[in-house]
C-alpha cells in the first residue's frame, strides 16, 4: 500500500529525509505543494487531488497539510485508506498567529540555532538537522510563507466530520501549535488513534525512527481490514 506524504509550510518533500529510510518495505510517495497560484486549503486541496492515483494509499499530512490531508479524505478519492495527522491540528495552530501579516520576517533570526531548537527540533537536534532546517528556510520565497502563514491564520474547523481510519502522531513539546488546536483532531476524527511523542513540532525529523513505527503499525492494521 502506498503512504503519500504531505509536507509542511515549507511544502518540499526535503524534509522528509530523516524519516525515509525508517520506512523501508512501506511505499512512500513524497508530494509537494503548488508553488505557484492561490495557497488557501480548497485551492490546496483542489490541485493535490488529481495527484493522489487510484491504488489503495494512506495519506499522511504533517504539520501545514494536516488540514490539507483532512479535505482531501473528506473527497473521498479512490484508494485511500486512511489518514495519518503528524503535529497536525484542523483549525488556526496558535492564537497570535494573525500578528503575523505585520511582523518581518528576518531570515537570520528564523534560522537562528536556538530559536531552530526551542521552536522546531528540540535541544538535541543533530547539526544535520539544523542545517536541513536552514537550508528549507532560505528556499522558501518571502510572498509564498507569507501566504501560508496567512491561509493558518483563517483556518476554522471543519464542519464535516471524518469517519475513516485515522492516526494521529501528537509531539508533546509542540512550542507552534496549541494542545487545543492539536486537540481539533480528537473533536473531528471518528476513529482516530493517538500516538503521544516525546518530542517537539518537526516530531517526523526528530523522532524519526518513533514515528515510523508508529505508521508502520497503523499501515499493517488498514492491509489486514477487509477492501
């Protein structure tokens, strides 16, 4: 069964690398976000459906696309499975995060070693790591996160709930999204699973090794239900 990857805010599949090779003998598929054109969830969501192919596939959102994966099942596209939500969260993650369209945003800072590891990776992120962050940052235009960032700040819970499968890979140390935004999964998802990770928001990079397990267990039990 294929697992289709969302990435975050920064929307390229680089960040996936520390996770990848923990997921050998599964069939992950790293998709990345339309750079181009409108960053709002139904523009989002309408140009990642047609991508999504027909064979049986669990979708998994981190982060920014937790939402994005959320819509996406609610369409129903052939295939899909189930759905795993990694440091997700379904409506806006923090509640000053509409300050945020008259803030800078000054590059040196954001990619700043200890904001990096208060923030993002934890203490005790490997250099790599911090350099991998790094380098997402300095690629990713200033219009384009400023997009995204205000597509979060207008996030509302959905309406519809979900009934499929679902997982959900929770970081107790998230300093970006709130315990009552990550919480939002809980209130919406019907047959959701909760993993608490002792980690921080990029759980995925940090506890990489954690997190695929945790998938690998979830994608076993969706092959044994019936199609």
């Amino acid at each position: 069964m294929r697992l289709l990857l969302l990435p975050g805010l920064n929307g390229s599949s680089q960040l996936f690398a520390p996770l990848l090779p923990w997921l050998q003998g599964l069939q992950p598929v790293p998709l990345e976000l339309p750079r181009q054109g409108p960053q709002d969830s139904d523009s989002l969501v309408s140009a990642l459906l047609p991508r999504l192919g027909a064979s049986p596939f669990v979708l998994l959102g981190e982060s920014f696309s937790g939402h994005l994966a959320y819509q996406l099942a609610l369409r129903q596209p052939p295939g899909l499975r189930g759905v795993i939500f990694a440091a997700a969260f379904l409506h806006r993650p923090h509640p000053l995060l509409p300050l945020s369209r008259y803030l800078p945003l000054p590059r040196r800072l954001l990619s700043h070693e200890r904001l990096l590891q208060l923030l993002c990776v934890g203490r005790n992120a490997s250099p790599a790591l911090l350099e991998l962050l790094r380098e997402e940052i300095r690629q990713l235009p200033d219009t384009l996160l400023r997009a995204r960032l205000h597509s979060l700040a207008r996030l509302q819970e959905p309406a519809q709930p979900l009934d499929l499968p679902a997982l959900h890979l929770w970081p107790q140390q998230d300093r970006l999204v709130s315990r009552n935004a990550a919480a939002s999964l809980n209130r919406h998802c019907s047959d959701l699973r909760r993993v608490a990770l002792d980690g921080p928001h990029f759980v995925l990079q940090s506890r990489a090794q954690a997190c695929a397990q945790a998938i690998r267990g979830f994608v076993t039990e969706l092959e044994a239900l019936p199609a």
